[in-house]
C-alpha cells in the first residue's frame, strides 16, 4: 500500500467571495450546490454557499479548485483518518 506524502502546508486564497483555490486537502467528503465537506491538514472543513462547484480536485496535489458564492467556511478539529472511533465523521463535525 503506497504511503501518504509528508504533511502538506493548508493555505486557501479566496477571491471576493465568489471562488477560490485550497491545498492541504486530504479527502472530499460530501458537496452540492450548498456546501462542501473536506478534510484538509488542519481538520474539517465545511465551506457553506450558493451555486457551489468543485471545478478541480488533485487529491495526489491535495488541491482543491471551487467556484460560486461563499458565505461562510467552518473549521472543525475532530480526528483525523486512522484514528479510532466509534461516532461517524459527521456526529463528530456538528457537535
């Protein structure tokens, strides 16, 4: 089984509100139009919105291209893959 890559740097770059571009991305969880749920190097991340896109994804980048307008981004510090746990990803996100 290939190894993950060293921890990469998390840096996002919105521009007005309308789209942006995220690294560090580890996973995509779950995304519509409204919202986008990933993981990224430092925890959940829920990105809130109208008209959301995901344009590019590049897990092996562990980059993330998204477009539409973006009224809110929610970090969340619950365990990261591999770590045991009984709750499901989401009971621990919206505690």
């Amino acid at each position: 089984m290939e190894e993950r890559q060293a921890s990469r740097q998390h840096k996002m770059i919105i521009t007005d509100r309308a789209g942006g571009i995220l690294s560090g991305v580890l996973d995509i969880l779950a995304f519509d139009v409204n919202e986008i749920i990933l993981e990224t190097e430092q925890g959940m991340l829920m990105i809130k919105g109208k008209d959301l896109h995901v344009n590019r994804l590049t897990l092996e980048k562990g980059e993330i291209d998204i477009s539409g307008h973006i009224d809110s981004l929610l970090y969340s510090d619950v365990a990261k893959k591999g770590t045991k746990s009984n709750e499901s990803i989401f009971s621990r996100l919206f505690k």
